[in-house]
C-alpha cells in the first residue's frame, strides 16, 4: 500500500505551517487513489473546499499520480510520500 499525505499551506500562516488535508492511498499497484480526509481537516470551515481540490489535483494526475503529485510545484500544496 502506497500513501501521500496531502497538505495545504495557507498565505496567512507562517512558514512551514500546513493542514493535513487528509491522505491519498493506493491499496495495490493497479488500484486506483483513494482520497481520505483527515479528522483535522473536520475542523475547518473550508473542508468541502480544501477536500474538493485534493480530489481535483488526483484526478488530473491520471496515470502516474503517486509520482506526479510528489513533483507538484504549489506555493499552496504538496504531497508528500509517508509510510
């Protein structure tokens, strides 16, 4: 199993300082991403958003997904590879 946590940096805070969208998993190697929020994200008045783009950036991503979200150049997002 293959795991990204997604993470949005906002403007307003400090650098270095994001939010744990949630997760993008892959339970196989032909399995299509699954997006899971994450319970800090149930917090934020934002969620449906920031959930929404996650869904958006994995969606265009396509094939290859795993590798082209980590190579993402984003002021605001990233994606980073966790086990």
């Amino acid at each position: 199993m293959r795991m990204l946590e997604a993470r949005f940096h906002p403007q307003r805070k400090a650098v270095g300082d994001f939010i744990v969208v949630g997760h993008v998993v892959w339970k196989s190697e032909r399995a299509r991403p699954v997006v899971q929020a994450s319970t800090e994200l149930l917090t934020l008045r934002e969620q449906a958003t920031l959930l929404s783009k996650v869904h958006y950036l994995v969606s265009i991503s396509a094939r290859e997904s795993f590798e082209r979200l980590q190579d993402l150049r984003s002021q605001f997002w990233s994606f980073v590879e966790i086990h």
